[in-house]
C-alpha cells in the first residue's frame, strides 16, 4: 500500500471517530447508557467517577456507554473543552477518553483563563503538538459535531449534566449507584 493511499485511509478514520460519539463498553449492545455531559460540571465529574469505579467494571462487557457533549453556557471553558476532546479522539478513541477523564478530574485547577494552558500540558503528556491542540479549538467541524450533540440533547428535553439515558429512562444530576445499575438490570433482562 503506497504513503499516500495510507495517510489517506488515517486521515478519513480519524474523521470517523471525531464524528461519532465515544462509546465505552460493548459498542454493539443493544442497552445503551447516553451520557450528555459538560467537562466543567462537577456533578459529571461525580458520574464520570462512578462510571470508572462501578459501573465500566459490572457492566462495561453488556452494555454500551456513549458519551455526548453538552457544555452548558454558564461554564466559561465547557465548550472549548468538548472541542479539545472531539480533537483528541480524532487522534484515537481512548486518547479522547482519557482527555474527558483528565478534565473531568482536574476541573478545580482549570479556568477559562488557563485552559489552553491545560490543554497543552495535557497533549504534550500525551505525544500530541501542543500547538495543534490549541488551533483546533477553531476548527468549524469538530464545533459543528459538539452543537450536534447538544442540539440532539435539546430535542430530547435536557437542560441539566449530566443528563444519562438508560434505554431512554432518564436520570438527571445527582445519579445514585442503586437506581441506575436497576434500569441498567432492568434493560437487560428485556
């Protein structure tokens, strides 16, 4: 296979996987967690935690667990955020992953006036050019897919992160442990 026709190939995945959502766990199941979250939201914060900690490793070989962007207007970095992470999963789906869990977690040291500082301290510990993260916070498409999935969330009637849907059955805000890992049984016994 010549260079050309395989940075082609790269280059056309890479915009696959920034178009589509990420998807932790089984990606074919047919129970599916939509987690519409905003990166400055401590109480996704909270979510992303009992993801990791519960409910990835009961459930992440059943069921499907996509993320969606929602940055909410009042939070100064949110969107800019959302951007950096559809950046980084054109790089590789677990790149992005891993920026919204850094992000996430690092929420009480990030503002609005040293985000980008954050952000190119989080693509040079990942092998990434600084410079090229930063620039990408421009870049139209990766905005367009952003409001794509806030807009998705709209039509569905959120106005709150996280907002998750288990099958569709809502759970807003503070989500105990309890109750969604029973819709999660409760989905797949159906």
């Amino acid at each position: 296979m010549s260079e050309r026709l395989l940075a082609a190939l790269l280059t056309a995945s890479a915009g696959v996987l920034a178009q589509q959502a990420p998807v932790e766990g089984l990606a074919a199941s047919p129970v599916r967690v939509l987690i519409y979250e905003d990166l400055q939201c401590p109480d996704c914060a909270a979510f992303g935690k009992m993801l990791d900690e519960k409910l990835l490793p009961r459930y992440g070989a059943r069921v499907a667990f996509e993320h969606r962007d929602f940055p909410l207007a009042k939070h100064a970095w949110a969107r800019e955020a959302a951007i950096a992470a559809r950046f980084f999963d054109q790089r590789s789906a677990a790149l992005g992953l891993r920026y919204r869990r850094e992000t996430m977690a690092g929420q009480r040291e990030i503002t609005a006036d040293n985000f980008r500082e954050k952000l190119s301290a989080f693509a040079e510990r990942n092998g990434v050019k600084p410079a090229d993260a930063v620039a990408a916070l421009a870049d139209g498409h990766l905005a367009d897919l952003v409001e794509k999935d806030f807009q998705d969330g709209v039509a569905r009637g959120i106005s709150h992160t996280p907002t998750v849907l288990v099958n569709g059955k809502p759970f807003v805000e503070t989500i105990g442990l309890e109750e969604i890992s029973k819709a999660i049984e409760e989905a797949l016994n159906q």
